[in-house]
C-alpha cells in the first residue's frame, strides 16, 4: 500500500494542453481489456462515507474523476491508502470527519454532489457546493435535493453552497422521483441506508452502476432490495461493517471499443465485460451490419464492409440507449450507407461534437434535440477541440477512420473518464500519440 500511486498514460499532472495526434485510416484488430466503471466506482467512493470500518475498493479506474473524488473524500478526513497500480484503495476513517465539500473540488466533477446525502444520513450535517451546470445541460440537482428533504433533510442554499442538516437521523419516507435521475436515485439510496425504518423509492434509475452500488452497500450489510422494476425498498440499519468489494467494468467504455470495430471494419475481442449490460447496444451494432459472438466475459466483433443506417435512435434511460454513447453512434452512423437521425432525449445541449465532426466533413443536421445524418461521409484531417467527455472519444473515433493526420486539443476531458485509451488503441492498430 501506498499513499500515491505510479504514473500511467493518464497522471494527476497531466496539463490542460495535452493533445492526441492520430494518423488514419486504421482498421483495429487485438483484444483490449475493459476497465473499471467510473459512474458506478464515484458513488461507491461516496458511500464509503457511510462506514465507520475498512472498505476495500477493486478494479477503480485509473481516470481524473477518481482522482476528484478521492480528493474529495480526503478532504472530507477520509484516509486512503493505494495499492502499487491505484485500481485498489482501502479507506478508514480518522477520528476527525470533515463535512465541507468544497466548490473546488465539486465544480470539476459533478459526481460530488454524492457526498451529500451520505454526509447528511451520517453526520446529520454537510456544506456541499452546489455543482452548477456543464456544457452538455443545466444539470441541476432539484430531484436530489426533493428526495433527501423527504426524507426529512433541511437545507438553505446561500452563497452557491448547500447548507443541509437534520435533527436526528434522517426517517425513512416513501419517495416518488417525478423523472428518472440515476445522481438522485443514488444519493437517495445512500441516505436511506443510515436512515430510521423503511424508505420506498418509485421511479428509480436501474442503470447496471446503480445496481453495483446497491450491490456494494449490501455487501457492508445494508438492507436493500427491488421490489419491483424501477422500486427500492430499503430498510435502515445503525452501521455498515467493513467489506471488500470489486468494481463492475466499465460498459460505456466497451460500447466505446464495440463502435471503433464496427466503424473501422476491424476484429476485436473485448474482455472483462459480462456482455448483457450492452445488449441494447449489440443488438444496434448487430443492425448495422457488424457480427457479434459473446461468450461470459467477452465480446468478439467483426466489422462489416458497408455500415447499414439507422432511422430514430433515442436516447434513454437503461435499459434502453444511453446518451454516453450517442456521440460515438453519430460517428458510426456518418459512415452508413443512407441517412440516419438520433434524437437526444436526457440532456439538453449534447450535440457539441457536431460542430467538430462537420470539420472533418460530415454533414449532420441539427433541428431541437434530434440530428439528421445523411451519411456516406468520407472523413478527412482536421484539427479539433474536445468540448466534453464522451464527445472527445468521438472525435478519436472518427479521427481513426479519417484520411491524414488529426489534431485533438484538450484531451484532459477524455482523461476524466477514458483509462490508458491511447495505449489500448495502439495495441489494436492506432497510430495514436500524445503529445503534452
Ligand atoms: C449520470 C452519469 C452520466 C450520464 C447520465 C445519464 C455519472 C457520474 N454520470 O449523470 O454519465 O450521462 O447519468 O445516463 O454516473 N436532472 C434534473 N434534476 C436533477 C437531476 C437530474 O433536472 O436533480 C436532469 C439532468 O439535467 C438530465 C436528466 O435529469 O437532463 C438526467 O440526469 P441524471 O440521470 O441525474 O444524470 P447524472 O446522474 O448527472
């Protein structure tokens, strides 16, 4: 164990200027290895505040968003020890607990809205900033906020922090989300681990990382189960005890590698993913032409020669089309043979990568929330600027398939989640590089 870790592609000194140069055409042909889930590790993280004893945590990602988070939570008088590669932390507590999560950490990251309800649930106390929006949406923090207050949390907002406390424990409630939010369905079920009695949650998300978190906590001994598709029932207990548990793989990142198969017509094997976490996805890769075989942990895909289109794709909640992976959708589908239009249903601003793409020559466009792309689109060379995470993997994906060399500027939104991507291209027939 030790108190920080080695350096990979990806280091916490990575500068703002850092950019990729990838060379294409490519055709990608190998095994990569997925990682660790960043959306389900970051609640995981939260909740380790929960526990008065040891929590081991495997298979973390070696991504910025960890890196925050766990700032986040030794700033909060969490003490985090690594393992020689960082994909192991084991946290204890000190005696002396912090409740202040800082604007500064908060505002990088806005997974840091998930300390609240775990500091609320166990100290009965927090100042948490509040995360503010992002380029991609508002992304405000209402229904996390209406759930815990339901569960009897009051709060103040003065000066851009939320000033939250409860007499007692919080009391279980019967709480109905009025729209699905995976962030407020977390928080919530994090509060209501600790709390007195019985919390019902209705319309929740059942993302697969919700269900590692559930999955988590139980493992420390909290009482949660679903009672019916998108309902919790939770009951609280006093304390958790001390567990061990391994993150699941992360399957944005699969879906990711599964799309830069299709596109460059490559033969990939993808490890480390039980595939029926991406069965909406497969099933759409299947559409376009691409051959799939999965066995337990691993998915074998094959490219075809010409990308079918596909008409109205819709973003949604799992499990249906998740919009973390519209953007590499977009690109596949600027390949298909006709014209094909996606319809962004869950964020309000997500189609900043297009701007980006038509400079590589798609032709895409834009009416409210849905893109029409006619296709047939041979990339070409350009220099590009990454505006947020999932829209830099795109910009990587169709730099891949692009004639001449590209320029990615401000990858640092791609380290926030993408682990070692340039290293795991390269091993699949990338010319990828990273200049800092
Ligand atoms: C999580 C994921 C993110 C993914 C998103 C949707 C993490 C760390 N991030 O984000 O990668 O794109 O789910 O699958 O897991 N909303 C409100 N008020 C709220 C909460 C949400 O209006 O209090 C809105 C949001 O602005 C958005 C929609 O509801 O338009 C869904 O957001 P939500 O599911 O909460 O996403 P996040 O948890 O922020």
């Amino acid at each position: 164990w030790q108190i920080s870790g080695p350096k990979g592609s990806y280091t916490s000194k990575n500068i703002i200027m850092d950019k990729f140069i990838v060379k294409g055409p490519s055709k990608l042909k190998g095994e990569i290895a997925i990682s660790g889930s960043k959306n389900a590790a970051l609640p995981i993280l939260a909740s380790t505040i929960l526990f008065d004893k040891e929590v081991i945590i495997k298979n973390l990602p070696r991504v910025k968003d960890i890196d925050t988070m766990i700032n986040l939570l030794k700033s909060l008088g969490s003490e985090i020890k690594f393992s020689k590669d960082k994909k192991i932390v084991k946290i204890t507590k000190k005696n002396k607990h912090k409740i202040f999560a800082s604007y500064s950490l908060v505002r990088t990251m806005r997974a840091g809205i998930l300390v609240l309800g775990a500091l609320v649930t166990k100290y009965q106390k927090s100042v948490t900033s509040l995360p503010g929006g992002c380029l991609i949406g508002a992304r405000p923090v209402n229904y996390h906020l209406n759930a815990l207050k339901k569960l009897g949390m009051k709060y103040e907002i003065k000066k851009g922090y939320i000033y939250a406390n409860t007499k007692g424990k919080l009391e279980g409630a019967k709480i109905r989300f009025s729209k699905i939010s995976v962030g407020a369905t977390e928080n919530t079920i994090i509060a209501a681990c600790l709390a007195n009695g019985i919390t019902t949650l209705r319309n929740c998300a059942i993302e697969p990382e919700i269900v590692d978190l559930i999955n988590f906590l139980k493992s420390g001994g909290a009482k949660i189960k679903f009672v019916g598709k998108r309902t919790l029932k939770i009951e609280g207990i006093k304390s958790l005890k001390s567990t061990s548990y391994s993150v699941m793989s992360d399957r944005i990142e699969a879906g990711t590698f599964c799309v830069a198969a299709c596109l460059t017509g490559g033969n990939l094997k993808i490890n480390n993913l039980y595939p029926k976490v991406i069965k909406t996805e497969l099933t759409l890769l299947k559409k376009v032409g691409a051959k799939i075989k999965t066995t337990k942990k691993q998915i074998h895909i094959i490219g075809p020669k010409k990308i079918k289109n596909i008409s109205n794709l819709v973003t949604k909640e799992y499990p249906d089309f998740p919009t973390d992976l519209q953007a590499q959708f977009m690109v596949l589908l600027c390949k298909a043979k006709g014209k094909s239009s996606i319809t962004e249903s869950i964020f309000e601003n997500r189609f900043m990568h297009v701007a980006e793409l038509r400079r590589l020559g798609a032709e895409i466009i834009i009416k409210k929330n849905k893109a029409l792309i006619l296709g047939n689109t041979s990339f070409k060379a350009a220099e590009l600027m990454s505006s947020d995470l999932r829209a830099s993997v795109a910009l990587v994906l169709a730099a891949m398939v692009a004639k001449g060399s590209s320029i990615i500027n401000r990858i640092y939104h791609l380290d926030r989640g993408y682990e070692n991507i340039e290293n795991k291209l390269r091993k699949v027939g990338v010319n990828i590089k990273r200049i800092s």
